[in-house]
C-alpha cells in the first residue's frame, strides 16, 4: 500500500500537476491539505477518471482537507469531538477508512506568532486531537496520521535552529504536543530525500528552496502494526518544484500490508 501526503496550498491552482503526479506515482491513498475548496467545487469528476474516490471536508476558500483513494473510503469523519474553533471550528480534519486503514488528512493550526491567539488555539487543537485518535485507536488497529502539522518534531527538521529561536513551529510546548501523540503508540516515519535534506516545505520568500533553507513539518504517524511493514520512506523533492508549485512537497510511505 503506498500513502502519501501533500499541502498543495490551493488544489484549483494546482490540478494539473496534481492530476499528472496521480498519474506517475499512483498512491493506493493521498492525503491532501489546503485543498481551499467546498465540498461543492472539488473536482471529483477529473480525480474519478484515475480511478479515486474522494472524501472531502471543505468550507468556502480557506484550509480543507481531502481524501484521495483507490481502496475506497467509508465511515467517512468531517473533524472530530470537542474540537476548537477560531472561533468556529474550521475544515482541517478528515478520516476515512480505506483498504482496512483508518486514514487521517490533517492541517493543524499554524499558530502565528507565539504571543498570538492563533498559537493557543493551536495548543488546544492538538490536544482535543490527541483525545479523538486515542479514541480512534481502540476501535481501529491501522492508523495513518498524515499532514501538515506545522510542528519540525526536533532541531534536525529544521535547516537552521537558531534561525527559529522565538518563532512558532518548533517550541517545546509544540513539540510536546506532537509527542504526546507518539505516545498512543504511533512513530513518526522519518522519509529519506531523494536530494538535499530530508525537508517538506520552503518558504516562497528569498529562493528558500533553492538555498535547502527548509523544515519538516509535514509528517506521516503510523500505528505500531503498520510502521513495522514500511518498505520505503521518501520526499518527493520534485513536487516542489518547477511551474507554479506548492510550498511543500509530498511525501510518500510505502507499506507491506495487504488491504482488507
């Protein structure tokens, strides 16, 4: 089974070379976020004729998530109990299940600035995360937590730590939160780059990508049964890069089970 992941940071805009990466890398599922779609405007039709079904969960033009299968998707879930707002709650989670995998697209609050309300609303959505997947977990032995979790879980996720001192996205209390999900027994499937460090995201500003000036923030956490069969683990440097690409790469996990 291969699953894989990717912010592509306004699906419209990037169709076309997600149509054509479907196309040459064929994931059994592909979590997407940033999809900024309604339920209403996602091209199901288009990602139909390569054969995948879609789960969806999408408000007006900011965030949304999807679910991209070839396996199906079932006992679909548009977010999850007692999760915050800001102030409502916002599209930036979806689980279904596919091939006997309970799939999860997530794309956590960015949190700003520290010193924001947007930072503590990102607390408390990783921790009412926390609780929906513990939950999840005993009811579903195979779970896959994918996403952009704006959180490089250590110093090594970072092209610089001392370039982040005092900024978002690597603070103990962040890091702590991601942690704390590990300790439902997931592992964070660290992939291999195919080029340059083993990064996820690049800023647009001041050639970023270019000067391999990037973070890991987007991660694949899988359950213990399922982690123990990865057979390949790699960032998708290429999605990165040319005409009109998103901020972030895929990453894609390879997986020996069998769906079900």
């Amino acid at each position: 089974m291969r699953i894989a992941t990717w912010n592509v940071n306004s699906l419209a805009a990037r169709m076309p070379r997600v149509l054509d990466w479907l196309a040459a890398a064929r994931p059994d599922i592909l979590c997407l976020q940033e999809t900024k779609l309604s339920d209403e405007q996602f091209p199901r039709e288009e990602l139909a004729a390569l054969g995948y079904a879609a789960a969806t969960y999408g408000i007006a033009q900011w965030n949304g998530v999807a679910i991209l299968s070839l396996l199906g998707v079932d006992d679909v879930q548009r977010g999850f109990a007692a999760e915050p707002g800001f102030p409502a709650p916002e599209a930036r989670a979806i689980a279904a299940t596919c091939g006997g995998v309970r799939i999860w697209s997530l794309y956590v609050p960015n949190g700003r600035t520290v010193d924001s309300p947007h930072f503590v609303y990102k607390l408390e959505w990783l921790r009412a995360l926390r609780e929906a997947l513990a939950n999840d977990s005993r009811s579903a032995s195979r779970l896959a937590i994918c996403g952009d979790f704006n959180v490089a879980p250590g110093d090594e996720d970072v092209w610089d730590p001392e370039a982040f001192v005092g900024s978002t996205h690597v603070t103990a209390a962040e890091r702590g939160a991601v942690a704390a999900l590990l300790e439902l027994g997931l592992v964070d499937v660290r992939p291999r780059a195919l080029k340059g460090q083993p990064f996820t995201y690049w800023d647009y500003r001041a050639g970023m990508f270019h000067k391999g000036e990037g973070m890991r923030i987007d991660l694949v956490l899988l359950s213990g049964d399922v982690a123990a069969h990865v057979t390949d683990a790699y960032i998708d440097r290429d999605t990165r890069k040319g005409k009109l690409p998103s901020d972030h790469a895929a990453v894609v996990v390879d997986v020996d089970v069998p769906p079900v």
